[in-house]
C-alpha cells in the first residue's frame, strides 16, 4: 500500500492543506507585480514562501530498528518526565513532549513500528502548547499503538494556542512504520509521547529534535544489543 494511494502524503511534497493559505497571497503578489506595486508583489511571495515552508514535508530517514524511539516532532523538548500509566492500569510511563513552534516541519510521524489500535479526538481549549498544563487542558488526538513485541504506546497530537486544526492521516487498524507520516497540526502546537515501563529516554528538556530521526530513547532489554 503506497503512501498516497493511503491518505499519507508523499514525500517532499507540500502538503495540500496548505494551498488555501499559500495561493491567496501568491495570487496578490502575483498581481502586486501585475499593477506596478513591486512592494506588494513582493509581500506577497514572501508571505507565500514562507507559509508554504510550514507546510513542506521534508524527506527523512528514520532508523527502523525495534529497539529504539524515534522523535514524532520536529521542535523543542519541554518535558521529560514520570507519569501514571495513561491506560489507567498500574505502572509508571514516560512522558515526552515536543513543542512545534511556527517555524518547524509540523509533520507528525510515527515514533514506533506497530498496529494502530486507538484513533481518539477529545475536544479541550487552545492554550499555548509550550506549557505542561497543554496535555490535560488543550484540544487533542490519540493515537494508540501495539508495537510486535506487545508494548503499547501513545502519540498525542495537542493544539495550541494558534492550532485550530488537528490532521491525523491513520486509521485504527494500520500498520505503521517507524517514522511514517501520521498527522499535522497547525500553525505552533506540542506533540506528548507516553512510553510504557521498560523505557530508557536519551533527551533532555531544551534538546532540538528532529521527527522521524532523533532518536528519544531505547527500549531498556534491547539497548544493550543495539550498543
């Protein structure tokens, strides 16, 4: 099943959620040169360009290697922490947190191999992303998966304060690939990812990090053979 022929955009490509926000100022610009106003042209373009950067879905390369966790986010760390179990069951997860600010790719891609067991839209409020309370509050979706091996983990798809629009591209049923396209959201937002016991993270808080590439952590019973 190839990317396109299922809803998940090829690669480096422009995403077509993006043309209504880049052709109205293209078409200005456009027209600003048209009618002699090289200043509004040229606004024009720029605004253009620049909106279709947000918009762009750069090639990547992830490692696809079960025994690591990959960035699902371009952007900033803000929290790496211990959490209850999201599940509602007993045990302690990790807790990762990417913010997206409005000049990172805001591709979201898959941070493991696995089944897509759980797509969930929970509606919340639009605070800004960067801060913790975003998780709990914000307006967001889930996205539950099984890895082969029976890990479960969750990538959740927060908006913020500017993010009026969250796109997931999978369907529950899925199987995934490390660092496959899986959703955007628009425009500055924060990606969480709850990682079950049994995970070593490798960031810290203020670390850049690269969707699909930056490896978050191992899995603690298979660093040892990746090392």
């Amino acid at each position: 099943m190839g990317e396109e022929r299922s809803g998940i955009p090829a690669r480096g490509k422009i995403l077509r959620e993006g043309y209504p926000f880049i052709l109205p100022p293209l078409a200005l610009g456009i027209a600003g040169f048209g009618v002699g106003w090289s200043l509004l042209g040229w606004a024009g373009i720029v605004v253009a360009f620049s909106v279709a950067m947000f918009f762009r879905n750069p090639t990547r390369r992830p490692l696809r290697d079960p025994r690591v966790v990959l960035s699902p986010a371009d952007g900033r760390v803000v929290q790496v922490a211990e959490v209850e179990d999201p599940l509602g069951e007993k045990g302690h997860w990790t807790k990762v947190s990417i913010f997206m600010s409005v000049f990172n790719v805001h591709v979201n891609r898959s941070p493991v191999a696995g089944r897509v067991v759980e797509v969930r839209h929970e509606k919340g409020r639009f605070r800004p992303a960067d801060k913790n309370e975003a998780s709990n509050l914000n307006e967001r979706n889930i996205l539950r998966m099984e890895t082969k091996d029976g890990r479960r983990v969750l990538c959740v798809q927060v908006a913020g304060i500017l993010a009026r629009r969250i796109v997931c591209w999978v369907k529950e049923g899925m199987v995934l690939p490390h660092g496959l396209p899986i959703g955007m959201i628009r425009f500055g937002s924060r990606v969480d990812t709850y990682l079950p016991p049994g995970f070593d993270p490798d960031v810290r808080i203020g670390q850049r990090v690269w969707g699909g590439e930056t490896i978050l952590g191992y899995w603690v019973d298979k660093r040892e053979s990746l090392d």
